[in-house]
C-alpha cells in the first residue's frame, strides 16, 4: 500500500473496549471492514496498557502498509485544566510549561510522566490544556509502526467532538458541551472565545436526568447560569435532557448510530 492510500484505519480505545474501521476512498469514504472488542476490567494493570495490545493485534489484522491510522482516546485516559489568556505568554512553549506548572500543581509528581498540548481557538482566549501520559503516546505509535501503517492523529474524544461540530457553536453566548462515552463523562461550556472544561469524570446516573442534573451542579459550582443552548454527545444514551441537540454520526453502509453506538467514538474522526 503507498504513502498515498485512500486507506484508513480509525480506532477508538479505552479501559472497556477498542474498535477499529477500516475506510477505503478519498472522496466517497466506504468502511470495508470493523471490529469492536470489549475488554474486562483489569486492575492489576495500567488502564491503558491491556487497551494498546488490544490495539495493536487489530492493527496488525486489519492495517495495510501505509495505511493511515487516527486514534481517538477515550476521556478516562485525558487531563483538562483551564488556563487563562496571559499576553505576556508570546509563545507555545511558554504556554505549555504553565500548563505542566499546573497539572503538577494539582496531580503532583506523576504529572512529570504526562505529554501536554495547549490548545486556543483564537488570539486573547483562554486557552485548554490536555494532558496523557507520555508512555500511552510512546505505545500507540510503537503500535502503529509494528503493523507498518503511518500515525495520523492521536486525539482525546472530547477534543474530537469539539472539532467535528465547532461550526455548530454561536459567535455570541454560552452554550454546553457534554461528552458522555459508557460511565464517563467530560462537560464543556463554549463560546466564541473557547472552551472551558467544567467536569471530568464518572456519571453515577447515565441517564438523559443524570445528565441534566450534572450540568446544573456543575455550572452552580462554577457560578454561571445554565446555558440555553445545550448540545449532547452520547451514542448509547436512549434520551437526552429536553431541549439539548443530540450530536450524532449520520448513518452509511456498515455503520447504524443506534445499533452500532460503541462505534461511534472511532468513526467520529472520518
């Protein structure tokens, strides 16, 4: 396979399952073969590190030479911390040893062992930083090369939905993000500056009430108003809270977003 394959491998990986789909085509993408894993709780070992072998005997399934692959990383593997706009921060790298100042200031020592990105969607915002650690990195991309294909993007789920539907968020107002993958969840409140993370963690309720009440106690913990406009990405979710847009991958042969939802977070990057 050439380094100019139309051929893709998108996966999605986290402590309960890995899935991957193969996608031939530049134009017309059609998903040529898929397969979903579940995997058993494994407390003895790293939350990730049962989920990259798992990865890894896949890609070695189903990669051909060159194929790109794209990883999307479940929320449980990601850090998100809030930094605020600093004009005196003129540089990347500047912003990025804030962020580890942070994330060291809050998690402590193991914080060191984390690969940090800093991310802002215009000059004068405030900026998000995303933490993982720098060993699951080293690992998918040891993974990728063993099956011989080409890495494309590693990107946390949250940071996925947030690119796929950006357009979709007003310049004026808040509105809520809410990203809810099995029992976790990652709520966001956007506007036309960025976003800002209110909430990262287990949903006790996954349920479109338990989510309605974890927005309105997160947003009273952070002293804003709940924002009118509220949209909600949760593939194995029955309902949503009234008045919120569910985002969702719209159907095509091999995929059906209601039967196939555990698919959702690896088809979310195509």
């Amino acid at each position: 396979m050439s380094r100019l394959s139309p051929e893709a491998i998108h996966c999605a990986i986290g402590p309960q399952r890995v899935a991957c789909v193969r996608v031939c085509g530049r134009l017309r993408k059609v998903i040529k073969s898929r397969h979903f894993e579940a995997i058993p709780p494994q407390p003895e070992a790293p939350t990730w590190a049962v989920a990259v072998h798992r990865l890894e005997a896949q890609l070695k399934r189903s990669c051909s030479a060159g194929s790109r692959v794209h990883v999307t990383l479940d929320d449980a593997f990601v850090r998100y911390l809030d930094l605020p706009w600093l004009p005196a921060l003129d540089k990347r790298a500047e912003e990025i040893s804030l962020a580890r100042i942070r994330f060291k200031k809050l998690f402590g020592q193991r914080a060191q062992q984390w690969q940090v990105q800093v991310s802002g969607w215009r000059y004068g915002a405030p900026r998000l930083a995303v933490a993982v650690d720098a060993e699951l990195i080293a690992a998918i991309r040891s993974a990728v090369l063993d099956a011989k294909g080409i890495l494309g993007s590693i990107q946390p789920l949250f940071v996925s939905v947030m690119n796929r539907w950006r357009s979709l968020v007003p310049a004026q107002g808040q509105t809520s993000m809410a990203v809810v993958d099995g029992k976790q969840a990652v709520l966001g409140i956007v506007d036309g500056h960025g976003v800002s993370v209110l909430y990262k963690g287990p949903m006790a309720d996954s349920s479109d009430d338990g989510l309605e009440a974890l927005l309105r106690r997160e947003c009273l913990r952070a002293g804003l108003a709940v924002p009118v406009r509220q949209f909600v990405f949760a593939p194995q979710l029955t309902d949503v809270p009234a008045g919120a847009t569910r985002l969702a991958l719209l159907p095509r042969t091999g995929f059906d977003p209601h039967a196939d939802a555990g698919m959702s977070a690896a088809l979310i990057s195509v």
